[in-house]
C-alpha cells in the first residue's frame, strides 16, 4: 500500500504472509526529516493453529512498543485481549462476551 501526496509517496506499507494467507508482519515507512523513506513501525503477528492472531508485537524505530495476547472459545470467537507495555505492564484488558 502507497500513499501519495503531489505525486510524492508519503508512507508505505509492505505485508508479508505466510503459507496459510495470515499477516505475519508489516512494516510502516515513513519520510524521515530529510524526507527520506524509513521503516517506522513494524507489527509481527503470531497466530495459532486455526489462524487467528495469537499475539500482535509491535515496534516502533526498533524498540517494543507493546505486545498484544489473545485467547479465544472453543468456537473460535476472541474472548479476551490484554495489551502490554515494553516493560511488560498491563495497560489494557478486553473481554468480550457473546450471547
């Protein structure tokens, strides 16, 4: 994915997929102060073996920036979400409740 501005690309977004068709990674480029292109943020996926998001790491100028871990039901569906910080601190809990 390129975005373009006056003809300029202003960021760009490669993917990279495993066998089974799952985003395993992406990584964000983006113009530097001298305008040139850099990897920004990269998003490593891991996913389990049905093929949902086991857990998201992301990084941002090659420092952790958070790790997301996610469990499902029996049926697939996601029940819970936790994010973590870089040190490993708890900044986010979702459950999700199907009826």
């Amino acid at each position: 994915i390129v975005l373009i501005e006056n003809e300029v690309p202003l960021e760009i977004i490669e993917s990279q997929y495993d066998t089974a068709g799952n985003k395993i990674l992406e990584i964000q480029y983006e113009r530097d102060s001298i305008g040139k292109l850099k990897p920004d943020t990269r998003i490593i996926n891991v996913f389990n073996e049905y093929g949902e998001v086991r857990q998201s790491v992301t990084f941002k100028d090659n420092k952790e920036q958070s790790t997301s871990d996610n469990t499902y039901d029996d049926y697939g569906h996601l029940t819970q979400s936790k994010v973590k910080d870089a040190s490993g601190i708890k900044t986010t809990r979702t459950v999700y409740v199907f009826r």
